[in-house]
C-alpha cells in the first residue's frame, strides 16, 4: 500500500534540515569554554576592532603568535595557522590576547609606547627574526631604514631580505614594522598601506614632541 | 586543513540536529559536547579534509551508542532485524512524524537514514560511518525509503 511516493517522502525526511538549533551560540559558547578547559586549544584568537579595521589576534600557550591586520584575509590566516601551528585553533579568549586587546587599544589611542607581551616566536626564525629583533628596538616616534635594520640584523648586505622580512611581520604594530622606511627617507610600503603608516607614524610623533 | 573554529561553525548545527535525533532531546547536548571535544582532540590526526565530515559523524555516531551503553541499554547488534526503540535511533513514542517511524525500521537501514538525511551525508560518507562500501550505504538507505513508502509502522 503505498501512500507516499519517495519523493515525498525524501522531502519529509529533509525538513528540519539545515536548521541551527535555538540556543546554538551558547552550545557553542559551552564547547569552546570546556575545550579550553581541557587544554585543547593551541591557539585561541580574537577579532579586535581598531581604528584601522578588524585585526585578528591570535595566541598560543607560550604567548601572543600572530596579529592580522584587516587587509589580510581572515580565513587564509586563520588557515595559515591551522597550517603551520595546529589545526585546533578556536575563538576563544586566553589572558595573552586579553592582555595584547588592552595594549592594542591603548597603543591606538597613544596612551602606550611599547608593548609588554609574552610573544612565541615560532611563525619565524633565522635572519628573519633578527631582523624583527632590531626592528623591536626602533624607540616609539623614531624610525629607521632596511639597510639600517639589515646591519641590525647582522647581515648589512642582505637589505632585500630584510624588506621582505618586515614584508611578512607576523605581529604588525607589535613589531613596529612601520617604522622603517626607505633610505631616502620615503615612507616605502605597508602591508595595511601606505597611509596607515604615515598616520601611525605622524601619532607616534606628536606624542613624543608633546 | 580548516581551523577547528570553521568545523564547529559548519558542521557543529548537523551534528546537533543528527544526535538529536538520535539520543533525544534531553541528551543531545551533553552528547554533542562530548562528541565535539573528541573531535577537537583528535583533529590533528585528520590527514584528509575531504573525510572530516565522515569522520566528525562517525564519532558523533559512536558517542550515541555510548549513551545508550551507558544507561544500561544494548544496541542491537548489526544486521538484526528487531523492532525495538531501546536503542540509538529515532523512536519516541509519540512523536507522531516520519522519524519515530524510521527508529522502527532495522538498525542499519535507520541508521543510514538518519545519516543521509538528518546529518545530510553524501552516500560515499553514509559508507565510511557505517564502514560499508557506498553502494551497501546506498542499499541500506533505499531500503529504508522502501519500507517506509511501502507503510512499515502506522503512521499515514
């Protein structure tokens, strides 16, 4: 006897499909609570609204491992970072991004001149990261130049290398990147733009001279 | 590979809908959390995207036989024809839709299923859950639409 045909019926078993239960952010919120509870999350990010757009901000045990700026896509981050860290990555809170979040706004409003954070230094190594050391050195309000950096670094010749160093600065801001220019003195290139770095810049001056 | 924060946001809903189905409403939350941070902590070993989904329900499926081991309750074995609801499934009494009828239907047909519509499994996923080639999942489920078009159960 039949009363259905199976395409009706296929419908029937279809309905309620793709439905997100009521209470499905705070099921959520439960589960990420409990992971890092547990100890299951390698690395735990945030997103921070800046005057500058979103950032992402994400940490792993050891510190704070990467700052997005918002021209960076936010799924290829986060992918990066499943990729060469863990794929156990959640948006969850963790007292390091607290901590780098408070910095962060402070920095933007030119309440703060350096950062005092706990930072793994795994997405880098070798030459690049002795040039984020010396670039980490450059005081608030001054700048430097890639060949200046480069010497810093240890290797006075490798000044491309250094460019490209600073071009792949996993914690913009943090590592003040922005404040090394061309060696003429000209502004040079920015990840978040050339005018993001003129006005970090020009902030960072007025409140040295003032 | 995705970031585990992408599988909770595209799959978690499903996982939801499938285990609440299968456990209950009462259970599925404790259920879904358990079944979510052992896929968490085993995600790392994953070496193939493709099969996250498969393998994600497959736990999904195994933490829901758990409850019923738990409360005392035996699955029936593969293969049996029983009619029962004392089992992962479907069946709740006075549900009066479609899907108290499914938990009626055997446990394998009901199981690939709840897995092809309720979690919304491709018949090659409906496989590797079930560790059965795709065409025995394509079987089970065209079975179960068959006794379910043809009336098993009372429901009109």
């Amino acid at each position: 006897m039949s009363k259905n045909g199976t395409k009706e019926l296929e419908a029937e078993l279809k309905a309620g499909g793709g439905t997100v239960p009521d209470d499905w952010n705070r099921i959520r919120g439960d589960f990420t609570e409990r992971a890092a509870k547990k100890g299951l999350v390698d690395v735990a990010y945030e997103i921070h609204e800046t005057p500058y757009g979103p950032l992402v901000v994400a940490a792993t045990r050891a510190g704070l491992v990467r700052v997005a700026l918002s021209v960076e896509n936010e799924d290829l981050v986060l992918e990066g970072l499943a990729q060469r860290i863990s794929g156990r990555i959640l948006k969850s809170d963790r007292p390091q991004i607290t901590k780098a979040r408070t910095q962060l706004d402070q920095y933007f409003d030119g309440k703060r001149k350096k950062f005092r954070l706990k930072i793994d230094w795994q997405l880098t190594n070798g030459f690049r990261r002795e040039v984020l050391a010396a670039t980490s050195a450059i005081p608030y309000g001054e700048t430097s130049s890639y060949t200046e950096v480069a010497v810093e670094a240890g290797s006075p010749k490798a000044v491309r290398a250094a460019g490209s160093a600073l071009a792949t600065n996993p914690l913009p801001i943090v590592v003040p990147c922005h404040r090394v220019l061309k060696s003429d003195g000209q502004v040079g290139s920015y990840l978040g733009g050339s005018s993001m770095k003129r006005e970090l810049l020009e902030m960072e001056r007025a409140r040295v001279s003032a | 590979m995705k970031p585990f924060e992408y599988i909770v946001e595209v799959h978690g809903p499903a996982v939801f809908r499938y285990l609440t189905g299968r456990v209950g409403p009462d259970r599925a939350e404790d259920c879904f959390q358990e079944t979510m941070l052992a896929a968490l902590k085993g995600y790392d070993e994953v070496r193939e995207p493709k099969a996250v989904r498969s393998w994600l329900f497959t736990i999904a499926t195994r933490k829901s036989i758990d409850v019923y081991r738990r409360a005392g309750r035996q699955p029936v074995p593969d293969g049996t024809i029983e009619e029962t609801s004392d089992r992962p499934g479907s069946a709740r009494p006075g549900d009066g839709d479609i899907w108290s009828v499914v938990g009626q239907l055997p446990e394998k047909q009901a199981l690939a299923i709840e897995l092809r519509y309720r979690a919304e499994l491709s018949h090659r996923e409906v496989g590797q859950v079930m560790e059965i080639s795709e065409s025995a999942a394509r079987r089970n489920v065209f079975e179960g639409l068959k006794r379910l078009r043809d009336g098993a159960g009372s429901w009109t």
